[in-house]
C-alpha cells in the first residue's frame, strides 16, 4: 500500500482529528460553539472551516496543484485575517495537519516503508503554507486598505461637515498658485 492510498483509507479520522485541533486553536468558548453548533446561519465560521478543511484534504490527497487548493485555502485563510489571526498562526493549521497525519499513520508508515513518501508529503503542505502565508498578507493588505479609505471618508466628511473643508480647499488653491508663480519667476 502506497502513502496516497493509506491518506485515503484513513480520510475520515484525519478529517475529524485536522478539524478538533484546528478548532482548539481558538479561545475555549469560542472552540466549543464553533464544533457544536451546526447551523451554518449561526455558526458560519465554524462550517467555513469544516467545508474547506474537507475540500482541501481531499484534493491534498489527490497531489493537486495550487490552483485546485487556493480556493480552500483562501476562504479559511480570509477569516484568520479578518480574526486578526497573528501569521504564524494564521498558517498554523497546514502545520497541524502533518501532526495529525504522523500520529494517525505513524505505525503503518513504519509498516510499510513510506518514510520517503511521507517526506513529499510534508514538502507538499510546506509549499501549502507558504501559499497560504502570500494569501494571509494579501488579505491583511485589503484590510488595511480598507482601513484607510475609511478613516479618508470619515475625515472628509467631518471636515465638510464642519465647513472646515472650504477653507483648506481656498488654502490649497493659493499654495498652488503661489508655485505656479515661482515657478514662472525662475523660469
């Protein structure tokens, strides 16, 4: 039996442990509603993960490329972002996944001589979480975007509507002009 088909084979409690220590990651109260509660109204976070976490183990063991697994990656990465997830632990759940897999697997791997095998693997959720950590400062980016649009939009706004605003358009008016003339002076 070769590595892909002993994943495949112990899929399900793979799934099971990769999803319980991915949950643990979070604060006791929150690890508790995310894996209880079912609902995907109120709990999506909790069957977010779930879903992509199924998804990407199942294309994982399928040796898919990056463009089969960014979705599944990008949609559990968006809400570690957004959670203001530190990047370390933002990526940590790549990490946790070949945890899981050396303990669930340990003695068959031992068994059946995959320890070359398994080392791909690993190299494969290595360039995972590399991926996953591009995607992780792609979403911190737009969020800090976001973030100064918004504080843009609050101080226009509060500056027109403390009629602040005609005057320092008046002030930046004459700076302009006042370049404009030295500039024709000295040339």
């Amino acid at each position: 039996m070769n590595f892909k088909d002993l994943l495949a084979k112990r899929k399900s409690a793979i799934r099971k442990k990769w999803f319980e220590a991915v949950i643990n990651d979070y604060p006791a109260d929150s690890s508790d509603f995310l894996r209880k509660q079912k609902d995907r109204f109120l709990n999506p976070v909790g069957q977010t993960l779930l879903e992509n976490i199924n998804s990407l183990l199942d294309e994982i063991i399928l040796n898919a490329d990056s463009e089969k697994v960014y979705p599944y990656l990008n949609d559990i990465i968006k809400i570690k972002a957004v959670q203001d997830f530190s990047p370390s632990k933002a990526v940590s759940f790549i990490y946790i996944l070949k945890r899981v897999v050396r303990e669930e697997l340990e003695s068959d791997i031992e068994k059946n001589k995959l320890t070359e095998e398994l080392k791909s693997f690993e190299t494969q959720l290595d360039n995972l979480a590399l991926l996953a950590f591009d995607i992780y400062m792609k979403c911190r980016e737009r969020i800090f975007d976001l973030r100064v649009n918004e504080i843009k939009t609050l101080t226009f706004r509060l500056l027109k509507r403390a009629n602040v605003l005609h005057e320092v358009e008046e002030q930046i008016s004459e700076i302009k002009a006042e370049t404009v003339l030295t500039q024709n002076i000295k040339g």
